[in-house]
C-alpha cells in the first residue's frame, strides 16, 4: 500500500512526471542523450553500495512548489516537501532544507547545499537503501574531490566515515551543476559500522567541543548526556595515570589515535583535532566507549608544512596526548598510516577514477584535480622529513 502523502503536488508537474516515469527507463536519466548517464548501478547487499562502492556520478531533477521555495528563503533550515527524480526514479514528499556553515552555505536562489530525507513523510522509503543524503555545492573545493579522498583515506585507516560520490542538480529547470553526494550520519551508516544505531549520537556543531551542550542526532542512550559529561571529565583529570584509565573505559582510544594522526597529515584544519569543528562523537552501545568520526573534509591538504608533533586544539586530544603512552601510540600510528595509507600512487589512483566519472560534465575536471595533486606531492614531501616519522631508537635493556 503507497504511503499517504501530506502534500499533493501540482497537477501540472504530476502529470510532467507521470511522463517522465512512462519514458525513462528505469536507473538512467531522462534525456537520452544525457552526459550523466552511466551504466546501470549494480546491486550491493550494504546500504548504499550502489553508488558508493565504486566512484558514481548520479543525476537529480529537483522541484519545489513556489510556497515551498518562499518557505527555504525565510527558514532555510526547516524540511520542506520536494519531489526528486533521480537518474529517472520519481520521489514526492521528499524532505528537503538547505545545509552548510559560514563557508559553504548558500541561499535556495542561489547554489544551494541541499539536506533530502527520504523517509521522513514516507514511512520505510529508501534511497538506494539509504534514508538521507546531503548535497553538498562544494564552493571550497573546485576540485569537488577533498571530501571523497578524506572519506577513503579515513575509511582505509579503520575510522568510520560517510561515503562521497558526485551527482548533477537541477531545481526547478535551473541547472546548478556538479555537486558532491555524501551520506549522511544516520541509522544505516551507524548498523554498517557498529553493528547497532542505539548508541548516543553527538553532533559536534560550529567550533565548539564536548564541554559545550552538543545536539543529540539519535540514540537510546542517556538523556542527559551523562555520557558525553563522563568524557568531558576525563580530560579535566589532573592525575596522568588516572587519566589514562579513564580514557581508556570511556574512548575508543586506538581509534582516536588514527583519527588524530590522519587529520594531521591530510592537514584537516577545520576538524575536531585542530579546530575543535566538523565532527560526530558516537557512543557504541555495546561498550559505552565513544568514536569521534570526521565530517565536512571540503579544505584538506591547504598548508603543506604541518609538523606531526602538532598543538591540538580539541581537549580530548590535548589531554589525552599529553599521556605518554597515548603520544607513543599516536607517533606508531603515524608511521603506520604513512606508510599503509598515505599512499601516493593510491591517492592519484583513486584521483583519475574519479575524474573519469566527473569530466563528462565538468570537463575542465583533470585541470582543477592537478592543482589538488600538487597540494598533496608538497604534503606528502615534507611528511617524509617529518622526525616523528623516523623510527624510535632501540630501548636500552
């Protein structure tokens, strides 16, 4: 039985669409000779798969009714009903608002970062197994590629990240262009790397760290924060040895480590580590213990002289740093992801696939990536004179 739709859309674009679905084939987009068109997307038995698995490029036909897209320019940031037709695929009752920071963030009439929900007036409805999706204008990143080789880097050093790929934007026949698709932080995501979407989810706002009252996304959890409070404590421990204990009962602490020495070396100033800004701290169910995970990557590699010896800026890392055990397993884990991840040849690899599924519509594509692999050659130059990155001296016996 189809889901009750609290906003019938107008009869002229219904029967627009009712065209578009009677004449499109199934998983490509409506003009035949559209230069979005790829071949059909395969099945995949994780959420989705299907455009993340291998670099996708995705086309999106947006509408909003004239109520609507007044609603987006005077409270851009509350869901509005959408229908989307997606590489040919019809949705109405999307949910849709406008995203994006101080940077990024750009008015509906202009090239707007878009939030679509797919199931949140219509119960059970998927995307290609996914219920929310961001669209995000990519106005820092001309080379629409920071974002995708953050989330594959992370991924590679065992940090849960949300998978990028790229898609075409219409919205109300104005053709915005190239945009980066990214999932977002939802149940999916959270089941695929922990096993559960229970666990507090914390998102970690515009620069502010876990002291400060942080939005709750999801969870069954505590409340009253009692858990993200118990991490905040933590850090204001005085006692080194004490300290360490608790970090170690309350934080992912391996993982931390590979987050902190990966955000140094792809030099993600605007992160958690160094700017005390784009994250989610998540909670894992099963043993209380909280995973900080990278969001909003569009500014990597900008400065090439970035010693691996950094001054942390978020608390978590400061305090747990200054532990030396936890420095000892941060310096190890930098030699390790030099090593195993930052990989030039992976990194320009992964750079040209992309490009491939990217310049049919952008075609100056190759240009704006080389600037990008310069920025990385300069970074990965210095890296390896780094002294951190040398191996420690033999213990004496």
């Amino acid at each position: 039985m189809r889901a009750r739709e609290p906003f019938p859309l107008a009869s002229g674009f219904a029967a627009l669409l009712i065209c578009l679905a009677l004449f499109t084939p199934a998983g490509l987009g409506g003009d035949p000779a559209s230069p979005t068109r790829q071949p059909p997307l395969k099945p995949s038995l994780v959420p989705g798969g299907e455009i993340f698995d291998t670099p996708t490029l995705l086309e999106f036909r947006l509408h909003l009714r004239a109520a609507h897209l007044g609603a987006l320019r005077e409270t851009p940031r509350e869901y509005v009903p959408m229908t989307a037709v997606v590489n040919g695929q019809i949705f109405t009752n999307v949910a849709a608002k406008l995203k994006g920071a101080a940077g990024s963030f750009r008015p509906i009439d202009d090239q707007p970062a878009l939030t679509l929900h797919f199931s949140k007036w219509v119960e059970g409805r998927r995307l290609f197994g996914i219920r929310r999706l961001h669209l995000n204008n990519s106005v820092q990143d001309p080379s629409f590629l920071n974002e995708y080789l953050g989330s594959e880097l992370f991924r590679a050093a065992g940090v849960p990240t949300p998978r990028v790929a790229w898609a075409t934007v219409e919205l109300n026949d104005r053709k915005l262009g190239l945009y980066v698709l990214k999932e977002a932080f939802e149940t999916e995501f959270l089941r695929t790397y922990f096993g559960s979407a229970k666990g507090n989810l914390y998102d970690g706002g515009f620069v502010q760290d876990i002291q400060n009252d942080l939005e709750l996304d999801s969870g069954d959890g505590p409340k009253d924060r009692s858990d993200l409070k118990a991490l905040a404590a933590a850090v204001q421990e005085q006692d080194r040895d004490r300290r360490w204990e608790r970090f170690q009962e309350l934080l992912d602490v391996d993982r931390f480590a590979s987050y902190a020495a990966l955000s140094v070396m792809l030099v993600d100033w605007d992160g958690y580590l160094l700017n005390r800004n784009n994250y989610r701290v998540y909670f894992r169910p099963d043993d209380g213990r909280a995973v900080f995970m990278p969001h909003g990557m569009d500014q990597l590699f900008q400065r090439s002289y970035l010693d691996l010896d950094v001054s942390w800026t978020g608390s978590v890392a400061w305090a747990l740093f200054d532990i030396p055990a936890a420095q000892t397993l941060y310096e190890a884990r930098c030699r390790e992801l030099f090593t195993n991840v930052f990989q030039l040849d992976r990194i320009t690899n992964s750079i040209a696939r992309a490009c491939a599924v990217m310049q049919p519509v952008q075609p100056d594509i190759r240009q704006r990536a080389q600037d990008l692999e310069d920025q990385i050659y300069n970074r990965f130059r210095v890296l390896r004179r780094d002294a951190l990155l040398k191996a420690p001296p033999p213990r004496k016996p």
